[in-house]
C-alpha cells in the first residue's frame, strides 16, 4: 500500500462484450488529472474483440486479463486481488469517469481517513453526448455524513423518496475493502448494492466529491437491470436484498429502515409480477412484515399511470406489459 503523497489508485473493469465501449472507457482513465493509477481489465469470456481493442491500451499501468465467463463479481474479485492501490476505482466497461473524479476523491479521502466518497452522476442513452447532460436530482441529497445507517435507510426509500448511487460513483479505501471482503460472486443482479452497503456500513461516513460518474443507459438488452424477466435474476435480486437487510437490521430498526425494507421488496414485486407469483408472494409477506405500505413507484405514461391509481398496480403492470408487446419491444 502507497503512503506517499500521490497514493496508488486501482482501477477494475470487469469486461464483457464491451469492444464498442471499452476504448472511451479507458480514455476517461488514462486521462485523468490523477496520474498515479493502475488499471486491471478483466475479461469475463467476451465472444467479440473487447480483449483486442483493451490490449491496444496496455502498458506498465494497464494490465489485460483474461478469463472463462463467470461473472462480473468474480471478475472484479481477480481485479482486486491482484491490485495494490490505497483506493480502489470500480469502473464498468461501458461507463465513463470526468477527468478530474478520481482527484478530487482521493483528495477529500485523504484528509478523511475511513469514510468513503461519492461523485455525482450523469445518465445517458447510448449514443448520446454525455457531456451536455446535467447531474441527476438524486445528487442534491447526497450530503456529508458521518452516520452511514441513516445514509443507506435513505438512500432506500426510508423517507419517502428512492435514490440510487453508482457502482463507479465510489472511490473506496483499500482499508474498508479489506475488512468488508470480496464481491458476492453468487450474485447476477445488485451486486453493487450488495457490496456497496456493506462498504457503507464499515465506513465512517460519506463524503461528497466534484467529478462526475457517466452512466451509459440502452433502450433494450444492454442493461443487466433490464432483464427482470428472468427468474434467476431476480432471484439474485432476492439474495441482495436479503443481505442488505441483514447488515442494516442489525444496526437500527427505526420506522424509516422498516418503511425502507418495504419499498425495496415493493420494488422487486413489481418487477416480478405477473411472471413469477411465488416471488410476488415473497415480496408480499416481507412487506407485510414490515408493517408499512409502500409506494409504487411510475410505472409508464399517462394512461398507464391512471390505470395504477384506481386499479392497482399489477393492472398497470399488465397494461404496460401489453403496450409493449404492441410496440413490438417485447418483454417489460
């Protein structure tokens, strides 16, 4: 582990057919304004040329490796293992850093031993100019703290409002990943949630940053998060979230944690239902638990969301299910 006064960041990429993304992927890190880095790109069984276009970027500070498909959580696990960084950079293959992120974020950390930082985020469709886009809303709430429990109980949901934060918003001490362990491999969804609230909860707190995270969004089919249509993803959804509740539960069990567990249950609901009734049902009875009503959170356009409130949400389901069958889009 580095103690000069320009400490090693680590940055991981777990890869996976990513040869249309992955050379602006390294771009944004080879050009940051924080020059003492290492870059580990794991491929994970790509079956185009993400290995070829990466290794045009490899040098002492880029390394390429390679592996049989096993999943980005054991990808990323080589990554690590094989790192040395005082910081570590999660980056997904597709997503994009601003130049002066991983800077800032080691800076702020450095005078903040044990917390963690997050950078605000930028969504964007493929093939749009992310660089005209603006940080989304769920940056304003994101604020200083040095209690990690009511950071994660908000960040679920707990009062009223849902957010989420980036896998590669993170900038991680190497001290917090040690102590939390390595990344789920038994997970196909939330991995990042799975691991990233267990990285809050060893933290002292959070500190915001400058810098923006690029998140790249697709229509259809590019997205893990798009593919609730398969059980064994949502069943990995199932395990994170029962992970997540664990850790949390242990440390409050305030009305806004119990309203939290309820929308994040909710959630997966909506995704499951009408295809898996025996997931819906789970959901259904750990909401129960929890003894609070969730909200459902917008579902579709004007009609669709006409059709929830005075019929119910898993009619609105149905009908957004329908319109999509029409549209020829398929799916949910």
């Amino acid at each position: 582990m580095s103690e000069s006064p320009t400490p090693l960041v680590s940055v991981i990429i777990p890869a996976y057919n990513a040869e249309r993304f992955i050379a602006e992927t390294l771009d944004s890190v080879l050009n940051q304004t924080w020059k003492n880095i290492e870059v580990f790109v794991v491929d994970d069984g790509s079956k185009d040329k993400t290995v070829e276009v990466a290794r045009t970027f490899e040098s002492d500070k880029v390394k390429v490796l390679v592996q049989k498909n096993q999943g980005a959580c054991v990808a990323r696990n080589k990554g690590l293992s094989l790192s040395k960084g005082k910081y570590i950079q999660y980056l997904d293959a597709d997503d994009v850093l601003s130049s002066d992120k991983i800077e800032i974020q080691v800076r702020i950390l450095e005078k903040n031993e044990g917390y963690l930082s997050v950078s605000s985020s930028v969504h964007f469709m493929d093939g749009d100019d992310f660089l005209t886009k603006k940080p989304r809303e769920e940056s304003s709430w994101i604020h200083n703290t040095d209690d990690p429990v009511d950071f994660l109980v908000r960040l679920y949901g707990g009062y009223g409002e849902r957010w989420m934060v980036l896998t590669h918003a993170w900038l991680t001490p190497r001290s917090i990943s040690d102590k939390i362990g390595p990344w789920n491999e038994n997970l196909l969804l939330d991995q990042d949630g799975e691991y990233f609230a267990r990285a809050v909860l060893a933290s002292k707190g959070i500190r915001i940053s400058g810098g923006i995270s690029y998140y790249r969004r697709f229509i259809s089919g590019g997205n893990i998060s798009s593919k609730y249509n398969k059980k064994e993803n949502l069943q990995s959804a199932l395990l994170a979230l029962g992970n997540k509740t664990k850790f949390l539960g242990a440390r409050t069990d305030s009305e806004a944690y119990r309203q939290a567990v309820a929308t994040l249950y909710h959630e997966i609901a909506v995704n499951a239902y009408p295809m898996f009734a025996d997931i819906v049902g789970l959901c259904e009875k750990k909401i129960k638990e929890s003894g609070k009503i969730p909200s459902t959170p917008v579902m579709g356009g004007k009609i669709i969301e006409i059709t929830k409130k005075y019929f119910g949400w898993k009619a609105a389901k149905k009908l957004r299910m329908a319109f999509h069958q029409l549209s020829g889009k398929g799916g949910i």
